[in-house]
C-alpha cells in the first residue's frame, strides 16, 4: 500500500511492476488526479503551454492495466501499525502487509491578516494554478510573496504575460536560502531587465481588501496595489501521519539509506523523508523529482527484494524566461567559487569547491557542464580552478583528465 499518489508514490508503484513485483498494489492519493509532475506547474503550465494530460506520470488507465489500485480523492487520516490498517477519510479501513508513506508536502500559508481574501493563491497543485490561470485574464497588477524557485518561476510567466509584477523577499536577495550571492545577483538582473520590482528585506503585514486582494501592506508601511497575489514562501513535509503513528520524525519522516522508517513494515519516500545524503556524509530533506524518483526506486527494489539502485547527488533545475538553471549537489559550506563561461551571454556554470573538492554547481543553459560537473561530484573528484574555467577546453576533456587523476 502506498499512501500518497505524487511523484513519489506513482514512482514506487510503477517500479514494483517494472520489477516484476506481482503482490497486490494499491496507491491512494488526496487529490482527484492520478499522480502528476509539480515541477511544470510554476513554468509551463501555468503559462499555458503544457496541457493536464501531459502533466500526468501516466495516463490513467495504465494502472488498471498494471493491475495498480488507484484511489484517488481518498485522505488517509489514521495509521494502525499494530493492527496494519489504514483508515480512508469516511471511515473505511484497508489492512495491509507492507506501507510505504508518500504523503509529501503543503505549502506554507501566508501569517498574516486578509490571507483569506480572493485573488490570493498558494502554488502546490494543479488546483492552486487552475484557480490562478483563471485570473490572469483580467488582472494587472500581482504581487509574488517569496523569491524562491517557486516565486521567480511565477514572475517570469505572468511577467511575459504583460502584467506589472513586484517580488517581495524577507531576505536581503532572490534565491538565498538555495544559492550563492552571484548567482542571486545574476537573477535579481534578469528580473530587473525583464520589468519586475523586487522588494528585498521586506515583510509582508497585511494583504487589504474588501469583497477581494488589492494591496499588500509591508512593515515598514508601504503599500503595494495589486489585482493578485501568489505566496511561494516554502513547504512543510506532511508527517502529521508518521507522527501520529509513532514514527520517528525529525524534520521530515526518518529514513534510512533503504527508505526504511523506524517501522520495519513500513518505508517512506519524497519531500515527506529525512534521509542519509551519503555524497555529504550528513542527513537532510530534499525537496526535488530527483528525490521523489530516487526514493521510489529504492523502495520498490527493496519491497521487490533486488539490489537498491546508488545514490546519484542530489539535481534540480529552474526555468525562468530562456534560461535552464540546472543545479548538481549542495553548495553549503563552500569556500570558493569558479566561473566559466559569461554571466552577459547568459550561458556560463559556477563552481563551489571546499577545500579543492567540487561540491556543487550552478550552470545557466551549460548542459555539458551540468552533467559532468554532477558526475566529478559523485566521483569526490578534486579539480584546479584553472581547469574549471578553462574555456578553450571542452567541460568534457576536463572531465575526463580530472577522473583520470582520482
């Protein structure tokens, strides 16, 4: 039984098949849709470009031919482990031999008076962008509280949808809290360019409005006029259930490097897991379809009784305007940086070394750089920076002589 119909959970149902699992498997999700990519929704289908149906990991019908029970609109409410039954919200209970928790993550909700108001928007499921698509038609003015991935990816839509759009940031830059200051800077110029305001260091106080938004109140007082207001301003992992059910918990449902819980019986994958980031020699919680599609793997190869895949270094990326961000590894604790390629021409990579050994990276429509760099970092490699930013080299021969050093 997997409880959650995400990426997560569709993953791990999925590859229990593909693995030749012949048990009975029933997925059970919150939302009315079988399981879907979250990533597109801040970017191409909230613009419009990527319809529901390719959204989809995929079509429906496939799991009744995988032999997969999909239950979808069905909140679990309550998890037995003595008894190994979980309850469906309406009061029925399904028993079952192994469970693994999917349940992922909600968006945070904005702290402050009139959050409640029309026109106001959280960005997690396709529900959230359809209510937001059905007001860009006739709004002007929005305001994206947040200037994270979620945020930017917004201003770049709707700002090359004609609206006038401003960012408002607690944090004294965009993307703090995921990169670096120059690449922060890097997209702060993007944005400017492109005619959103950015409101830095500022805190919303209070959305104002009567029968819907029209201004958000910060702080320090200023008043910003707006027809719509979307909050990016993070997530929560869902473990109210793993809680409740005495699972061991610390910010996220803890994992080990099987996505096995505290539980035997039971496994946990996704935005929901605390789980060993063996390239870092630490525990964290990753928020990324690498992390989803990973955790559905291990898990299925362990319920399925075959070898685990290893651990890729974790990946994510951002589409804003023409740019691809793709980012590879972890970039706390770096202690340098190296730049190749040009900021200006807008397609360059930036390196984060500690103590000589690459870490992560940044690349901006650098594919090559992208895969290599997240293969030198898998591999512990130690690379000169003069290697790095050496652009009469392809990144592939600098690849390939850094491996041969190792």
């Amino acid at each position: 039984m997997i409880v959650g119909a995400g990426q997560a959970g569709g993953e791990t149902a999925i590859r229990l098949r593909q693995l030749g699992y012949a048990g009975p498997v029933t997925l059970i999700g919150e939302e009315p849709l079988p399981p879907y990519q979250r990533p597109p929704l801040s970017k191409a289908y909230l613009s419009g470009a990527l319809p529901l149906e390719r959204l989809l990991l995929k079509p429906e019908e496939a799991y009744a031919e995988e032999n997969i029970v999909l239950l979808k609109g069905a909140p679990v409410v309550w998890l037995d482990r003595a008894q190994k039954r979980v309850r469906l919200q309406g009061g029925r209970e399904l028993p079952y031999e192994t469970l693994v928790l999917a349940t992922g993550s909600r968006a945070r909700a904005l702290p402050v008076a009139g959050a409640d108001l029309p026109g106001v928007h959280l960005l997690r499921s396709a529900a959230d962008v359809d209510a937001i698509r059905a007001e860009l038609g006739t709004a002007r003015r929005m305001v994206v509280i947040g200037a994270g991935y979620i945020g930017l990816e917004t201003a770049a839509v709707v700002r090359k949808m004609g609206l006038e759009v401003t960012v408002i940031e607690a944090a004294p830059r965009p993307l703090a809290r995921v990169t670096s200051p120059e690449m922060s800077g890097f997209f702060l110029d993007v944005h400017t360019a492109a005619g959103v305001r950015f409101a830095l260091s500022a805190q919303a106080a209070v959305i104002k409005g009567d029968e819907r938004v029209r201004a958000v109140g910060l702080v320090d007082g200023e008043e910003i006029p707006c027809d719509i207001v979307v909050a990016g301003i993070g997530i929560i992992p869902e473990t109210s259930l793993a809680e409740a059910a005495g699972l061991h918990v610390h910010n996220g449902i803890t994992v080990d490097r099987f996505a096995r819980t505290s539980d035997p019986a039971i496994y946990a994958v996704g935005d929901c897991v605390s789980r060993p980031l063996v390239h870092y020699g630490r525990e964290g919680r990753l928020e990324s379809v690498h992390n989803a599609i990973e955790g559905g793997k291990i898990a299925a190869a362990m319920i399925a009784g075959q070898p685990p895949p290893a651990e890729e270094v974790p990946w994510f990326w951002s589409d804003q305007y023409d740019l691809k961000l793709q980012i590879a590894g972890l970039f706390n604790g770096y202690d340098e940086t190296v730049l190749r390629g040009s900021p200006a021409e807008r397609s360059f990579a930036l390196f984060y070394l500690k103590e000589g050994r690459l870490i992560a990276l940044d690349a901006v429509n650098r594919g090559a750089e992208f895969l290599g760099g997240k293969r030198l970092i898998e591999k512990g490699a130690s690379v000169a920076p003069a290697a790095l930013s050496d652009m009469s080299k392809p990144f592939k021969d600098i690849m390939t002589a850094a491996l041969a050093s190792q």
